[in-house]
C-alpha cells in the first residue's frame, strides 16, 4: 500500500503560497518534514541519477538493476526513457511503490530541439536573433514535455576558440557578450517563468566551466587559464544564465587551476554559490565523479566524498555516491550536513517543478500527436534554419552583370555532392530523439522550393571520405559517412556528365554530422581530400561553382574559397534542411546570418579569435614586418572574421554619431549609424557595436562586442540605429578581480563585422 506521507502534507495545504517569500517559506518546510522522515540511504539515494539506456549515452556504463533501486529509493532521476507511458510506468514505481513516494527528475539531452530538430547551436547563433532562438527553445521544450521530459542538459554555453574542439557545434561561439545573450534566451525559452506549467522544463547550463578551453582543442581534456581571463572572457555565459534563473548547473569534464570541476569548491561553492548567488542543483556530467579517479584524486570513496564536499548535489551514472557516502558518513569523511545540504537541493528543484503536487502533470497521451513535429514546428525549424545560414561569398559571374547567387528559377541545375541527398546527415550532432529519415534532404528541398520550373540534376560526386577506418570511428551512431559501391573515379565520371548539362553548379559538401560533436575533435579541419578533387573538378567545367557547405565547426578553405564564386555556409540546418537551404539558393529568402566563431585560414592560425590581446610588437595590417607577432607563411588574419555575413543586398553605414565625448556617473552616451540598403533586395542587416578600453590597469583586448541590433530594411530603405553605451558597459575584471570601470579613452566602433566598422572616440570621466 502507498505510504503517503507527501500526500498528507498537501492535503494540509502546506503547499500553498501567496507570494514568493511565502512560498519559499512553506517550500522550506515542506521539504524539512520530508527530509525528517527520510533515511541516510533514502537521501542519498536522491542524489543518484542513472540512464537505463536506449538514448545516446556519452560514456561507456549504463545502469544496473534499475527497478528494484527505484523501489528502494535510490534513484532520484533518470534520462533515457521517452514517452508518457514509459515515463508514468517509471514515475509510478517511485511514487507508489517506494517507502515514501518520492517523485523522480526525468531528463534528456535536448540541444537543438527534440523531434523537430533546429540548426545545431553554433548555427543557429549565427541568426544573432534572439527572439528566435528563444522560440526554438519554448518548441523545444513543449515537444519534449510532451513525451514526458522535464529537466532539460541545456543550454551549452562554453566560450570555445579552437575549432579542432568538436563540441565547438553545441555552443554559440567565441564570444562572451554574445554567448550571454544567447544563453539568457536559452534559459527563458525553456523555463518560460513558470517551472510548474505542463509546457516548460528545468534547464541545465553546462559545463561549469571552462570546458571549451580545453587544451590542443581535444575532448575532457586540461584546461589552464588565468582567473582574469576566466573572469572576462570564458565565465560570463554561464554567470547570464543563472542571473536568468537557470534551475540547474552540469559541472564539465576538465579541471579548473588543477581540481576536477565536478570536485572543485571555489567553483562550485565559492563562485557559484557565494559570489553568483544560485540556489538550483548541481549535476555531474556523464561518470565525471568517477573520472576523478583518472585524474589521480583518489578511489571512488575518496573522489564522491570530494565532490560532494565541494557542492557537487547530483552524481551522474557513475553512483559513486550511492556506494560510497555512506560508509564515508561513518568514517567522517563527510558531515550529515553535506548530505542534506544536497538532497535538499535536488527537493528543491522537484518542488519547483511541481511534481509533489502532481508527479504525473507531464505524462498526457494525447499530447505527443497534438505538439510533437507539427507543421507550425517545422515552419519554424525552417524559418531558423534559413536565418542561420552565412552567405561567405558571392561573386559576379564572368561576362554576366549577376552574381552566382540568388539562382534563377529557370534553367537547369546540377545537384552534386555526398551530402546533396543525405537524410542522415541534416539534423548535426547531439540530436538524439531527432529521426534523421524525416528530414528534408538537399535534393528534395530543391525540388520542392523550384517546382517544375527548375531541371535538377543530382549525383554524389563523391565521398565524404574514402577511408574506411575513419568512417567507421564516425559511424558510432549510425551510417553518417557511406562509401559508395562504385570507384571514386565512377562516382567523378558521373558528376561531370550531369554538370555537362547544366547551367550552374551547387556542390553540397563537408563535413558528416557525427565530425564533430562529442569526442569528434580533428586536427586536420579541412574539407576531406575526395570532395577537394571533386570540387577541383566541377571549376575545371567552367560553369557557375556554388558550394553549399555543411560542417559543425569552422573549417579552413582557402583553397575552396578561390575555387567557388559564391559559398553558403549552412552548418547542419536540422529536419527543414533541404526546404530552407533551396529557400536561400533561389532568393525566397536573403541570408543575413554572421559568424559567431572566426574561421582561419588555415589549422596553425589556432586559437584565432577576434578579441585577442594586443602585443607590445603588433603586426599592423597583412604586410609582413620582421619582429612583430606574426607568421613568415600566412597572414595575421583570418579567412573570414568574427561577425563577417554577406547578404543579397548591400548596406553602408555613416559615419558614428555620439550624443557627447564624455560621460561619468549614471551618464549614458548614444552612438548611433545610419545603415542604407543600397542593393536590390530587401534584407536584414546586424548592426554590431564593439569598443576598446585604450588605456588600462591591464592590457585590453583590441575590441570587445557591446551590442548589436538585427535590422530589416527594403531596397532603398536607410534607417539610424541607436546605441546607449553606460560606465557598466566599459566594465572589466582588473588584476584583482574588481569588476572595475577605469576612466580613460575609450573607442567606440559601429559596421558590419569585427573587421568592417566606423570609429569614434570618447571618454569616461
């Protein structure tokens, strides 16, 4: 017979507040009287989660004995298990079947979308929109809820400057201003103010911290920076998302100044808590407690008793929790308190969510048929898709007034390449409750936005690669890279003859979905050999060359860059790929995406990134200067920079008017530009703002983005864009790690990109 003793206290109405310190109060003790009630095992049993399988697992252990551990209470959460029924099934064995009927978390990797998958989070900050993607993220979480799914391992925010880093794709570049906008939209998106509603999940920000540092741009591996440069530059995303009230922190795989994150106190006691102010849970990453052991911190008993001493509440899979707190409780290792202080948390967050008032409001059947991959959702995946794509080039035709792109809806069209009819490698990495056959290929896409008024011609050209090991080291998830039955010299043949008849070219190529990611790291970066010969080939044509290019991560193209007259970057678009890039290809859409991660030109640039430090040698310009900082092989600059889109149309910009040359206090200055569409079509421009702090306790980086604004302007159209810059906008981390604005010139510049902008000067009193 069910023990409720949660019942009871609801039927005494404790959990009824008025206002928010009522409700906190009454949370409190609501969750005290359980916490009596409750066993040391009972406790620590809500700090295990587990995964019984199925899903995408990122490690190598999958849980045992999982009913009979639900029963006993030992389980507080489990991912990997989808579907009302299957997730009421699991809800009812600890609810009804345990001592005390405590409701469990149930989670998911949901990235970039659940089964309507958007781009990949790297391109989808390129649409620099945020009111996008905060959409994406509400679709996101009311899919997801609909198949039971509550607590949500997202948003990615780690900064990352090495693109030979795989999971560069789950995040939203190099920037630290721009990833805080877009990990506060994240956060709003999926817990929508209102943990309780049936549509809205708990978010988890990942991984605290550092991780997209990792050293030679490989996965789990060391991370070793200043706290300054922590400070400024790599922690301000995942200090946004808990100012937006982000329900929980995943710790991340590296250490931070020689202590594993998910066993590291001034991270996550000291700084999270104390300085931050967050009052959710904290959550290992997948085994991470126990990896500590590999890190050469002890056994398990010696690592679980650190991390859970360092305000580590919630162990994933590893259940070095489970097996060991308590002898380490008996042995004082660990206090009683440290037990509580993180079983506390993780009720917390269960109340939060609602679920000991109703442990079932997630698990409607109806619903999945009614929210999941509707036609709305897929309107939207295909309008983000579009508005994710960077346009890198577009050249005019030779001997024709058009550029390559937008194509004429009229002709014909040859199709080529390995990813132009590949469904399984649209929807990109970390998409593992997407259902790669429901994606719209390429080639289907074209068919579908041209109509009858277009002949394509497809053939695959080529293959990804032609390596079998490497594309079985890909392939873990399912075929990604397939080599062809027929030679690389058949497959060639059969590309020139189809382009031979063509009016124009467009080459889908790249990278497979599952090349980057999660233990995807490359230190080649390049475009693999066989689509180079075959991009060689189709410019030997002479027709038209587009290349559509699908990757996960910035790739170094140089040679391709040369080869192609017009390039549209599409990263991996999600379920609506092949609909949204013909919408691009054929102008039914300008793009307007920009670049949040720079690309280099080639693999020794790295790490490249535009808000570097100056040097006391600068190299001014491209011309090689000896004894400055440079390279004898390759310019300083990148291929293409920080913030770098070209759209259809064209803009310029004025000159930077400012409201005053001097402000101090509560002053605020305005700067502001007039931006003209002076092309042919109407298109969406992101005016972006960055200044640089000219003189300073400590050396500055050459500029820092401030503010940007998406604007929508007809042909002909000129419009001024405002800008307020205030002293907290000129604020950094001084060598103390004061939050500090120093009087002293400032520069501030308004355009395009990091590269192409007007200036201005001005000072701070």
């Amino acid at each position: 017979m069910r023990k409720q003793f949660i019942f009871i206290l609801l039927l005494a109405g404790i959990i009824v507040s008025c206002n928010q310190q009522t409700g906190k109060t009454e949370m409190d003790r609501f969750i005290s009287d359980l916490m009596n009630e409750m066993t040391v095992e009972e406790k620590i049993g809500q700090l295990n989660l587990i995964t019984p399988g199925g899903g995408i697992p990122t490690g190598s252990v999958v849980s045992t004995d999982v009913e009979s551990k639900v029963k006993l209470g030992k389980v507080g959460g489990i991912f990997g298990v989808y579907g009302p029924e299957k997730v009421r099934k699991a809800q009812k064995m600890a609810v009804e079947e345990s001592r005390l009927g405590i409701p469990m978390l149930f989670g998911s990797d949901v990235i970039h979308g659940y089964k309507t998958t958007f781009p990949i989070p790297l391109g989808l900050s390129c649409s620099w929109d945020m009111e996008l993607i905060e959409k994406t993220a509400r679709v996101a979480a009311k899919e997801a809820t609909a198949d039971g799914i509550f607590w949500n391992f997202s948003p990615m925010v780690d900064i990352a400057r090495d693109p030979r880093w795989g999971r560069v794709a789950e995040g939203a570049g190099e920037d630290p201003y721009l990833g805080s906008q877009i990990a506060k939209a994240m956060v709003q998106g999926y817990q929508q103010d209102d943990l309780t509603s049936s549509r809205s999940m708990m978010s988890t920000v990942k991984h605290m911290a550092l991780y997209g540092a990792s050293e030679a741009g490989r996965d789990y591996n060391t991370v070793d920076m200043s706290r300054n440069r922590m400070y400024n530059d790599y922690l301000p995303p995942y200090k946004a998302a808990v100012e937006a009230g982000v329900g929980c922190v995943m710790t991340s795989f590296n250490d931070v100044e020689g202590i594993p994150a998910s066993g590291n106190k001034w991270l996550l006691t000291n700084l999270l808590r104390n300085q931050w102010g967050f009052n959710g849970f904290v959550v290992s990453d997948y085994t991470s407690v126990n990896e500590m052991i590999a890190h050469g911190l002890g056994d398990l008993q010696e690592v679980s008793a650190l991390a859970v001493k360092a305000g580590l509440d919630m162990d994933m899979v590893g259940e070095g929790f489970l097996t060991t707190l308590q002898q380490s409780l008996e042995e004082g290792k660990v206090s009683g308190d440290d037990i509580d202080r993180a079983c506390r948390r993780v009720l917390e967050a269960k109340y939060k969510l609602g679920l000991f008032e109703d442990p079932y409001r997630y698990f409607d059947n109806s619903r999945p048929e009614k929210d999941i991959l509707t036609t709305e959702n897929r309107k939207v995946a295909r309008e983000a898709a579009a508005r994710s794509f960077v346009l890198l080039k577009n050249e005019r035709l030779q001997g024709n007034k058009n550029r390559a792109l937008p194509l004429e809806k009229s002709g014909r069209v040859a199709l080529i390449g390995p990813l132009a009819n590949s469904r399984n490698n649209m929807l990109g990495t970390w998409a593992p409750t997407g259902n790669p056959q429901l994606s719209v290929s390429v080639l289907e896409g074209m068919k579908n936005v041209a109509g009858g008024e277009v002949d394509i011609l497809y053939a695959k050209g080529a293959n990804i690669s032609d390596n079998p090991e490497f594309a079985a080291k890909v392939n873990v998830f399912g075929p990604r890279i397939e080599i062809d039955e027929r030679t690389p010299d058949e497959m060639l043949r059969e590309a020139l003859a189809v382009s031979a008849k063509a009016d124009v070219i467009v080459a889908v190529v790249g990278e497979a979905t599952e090349m980057s990611g999660e233990s995807a790291n490359r230190s080649n970066i390049s475009i693999p050999e066989p689509q180079k010969q075959l991009i060689r080939a189709l410019k030997n044509t002479g027709k038209p060359l587009v290349l559509v290019l699908m990757t996960g991560r910035p790739l170094a193209i140089p040679e391709e860059n040369e080869l192609a007259d017009a390039i549209l970057l599409t990263w991996h678009p999600g379920v609506e790929a092949g609909n949204a890039i013909a919408d691009v290809l054929f102008g039914e859409i300008v793009p307007s995406g920009k670049l949040t991660m720079t690309f280099p030109r080639n693999v020794g640039q790295i790490p490249i990134y535009y808000a570097h430090l100056t040097t006391g040698r600068p190299q001014e310009g491209d011309a090689f200067t000896k004894f400055r900082s440079n390279y004898l092989d390759v310019p300083n600059s990148p291929l293409f920079p920080f913030g770098y889109g070209l759209s259809y149309t064209t803009f310029v910009y004025s000159d930077i008017s400012l409201s005053q040359t001097k402000i101090s206090g509560e002053e605020t200055l305005e700067a502001s530009v007039t931006v003209t569409n002076t092309g042919d079509y109407d298109g969406e421009e992101v005016v972006q703002l960055y200044i640089r702090d000219v003189v300073a306790s400590i050396t500055r980086p050459v500029k820092e983005l401030k503010g940007f604004q998406k604007v929508f302007l007809k042909a002909g159209e000129s419009r001024k864009v405002h800008f307020s810059l205030s002293e907290e906008d000129l604020m950094f981390y001084n060598f103390d790690l004061e939050y500090v604005a120093e009087p002293g010139e400032f520069k501030v510049f308004i355009g395009s990109s990091s590269d192409d902008v007007k200036e201005a000067l001005f000072r701070l009193e």
